[in-house]
C-alpha cells in the first residue's frame, strides 16, 4: 500500500529542506530524521522501499545512484570514552555515495564513509571504510572483491544485476547458499 506517492514524498523532502535532483525517485516506507537540510540527493537517484537515512552529518548521494531496499545510510555515532556510559555523546560524520554508485538490499553505510563514483555495493553489506570508485565491495565489514571496467554505455543509467554474479565465488556467499 502506498501511504504517499512518491511526488508528494520528494516534495515533504524538499520543504524539509533536502536537495533533491530531477528525475529522482524515492519509493515508500522509509524513515529520514534528523536534520534534513543536510540531505543533498542528485538527479536520476532511485531510492527503494524501507530506506532509511540519518542525515545530521551530511549525506550526498550522486546522479545516477542507486539504493537497494532495506538500506541504512547513518551519519551519527556515539563516543565510547565515557567508561560509565559507552554509548555517550553522539557525533555526526558525513557520507557520500558517488554518481552511478549501486547500494544493493539491506545495505548498512555508517558515518564518514566515501562510496566512490561507480561503486556497487553487495547485499547485505555493512560499509564502515571508503571504497574506491568502479569497485566490488562485499561483506561484514565490506571488503574489495573485485575492480569494474569504467566504460560507460549511455543506454543503460541504472546499474546491471550481472554484478551480483561475481559474488557466487565468495566463500562466505558459497556458505551462506549452503545453509538455506
């Protein structure tokens, strides 16, 4: 069920202070909170159902970008000093996620993070460090499983599913397939 279309959706965003590019699309049943003056969404975005941002920090997503359902974008943490309390002060870094990046399902990206341009995250990721523009990343941290080829075909704008077949000779994806 659809709550709120998703050009009224773009535009509670914009008065509440977020950029947001043309021909971008923001799906239902996500949450944004915090300050959303510090949203910046380029055009050409597609953001899926149930995702979730904490833009306090700063969150820039480019053109052409990519988000998979389910995915947290978080730019607080807690300081861990305080040996009374461990999650104390919360603190804001930002995170950018590059033009024609791919976040992919139930994608984690904490505070200060990089994602560079043309970058494609895998499913189930949690993303805690920069990783390089045209890359593979995959994992809990995500690690760097392979570099892309950054040619360009015009025709295609969002990013090929042929990429999640490179995590098949992935030993954890391999166990992961086995469990079920």
């Amino acid at each position: 069920m659809r709550v709120i279309p998703a050009r009224l959706r773009t535009l509670m965003l914009k008065t509440a202070g977020a950029e947001i590019g043309q021909s971008t699309r923001i799906l239902e049943g996500g949450y944004y909170y915090g300050d959303l003056s510090r949203l910046r969404i380029g055009s050409g975005v597609f953001i899926n159902v149930a995702v979730d941002l904490f833009p306090t920090g700063g969150i820039h997503i480019g053109n052409n970008a990519a988000i998979g359902p389910r995915t947290l974008i978080s730019t607080a943490h807690h300081s861990t000093t305080n040996a009374d309390r461990r999650g104390g002060r919360q603190k804001f870094s930002p995170v950018t996620i590059g033009d024609g990046a791919w976040l992919g399902a139930n994608v984690t990206v904490l505070g200060g993070v990089v994602i560079g341009e043309g970058a494609v995250i895998a499913a189930g990721s949690l993303v805690t460090r920069d990783c390089d523009p045209h890359t593979l990343y995959a994992g809990t941290p995500a690690k760097l499983v392979k570099r892309l080829d950054h040619s360009s075909d015009r025709a295609e704008l969002t990013p090929s599913l042929h990429a999640v077949d490179e995590l098949q000779d992935l030993p954890s994806v391999q166990g992961q397939r086995s469990a079920r």
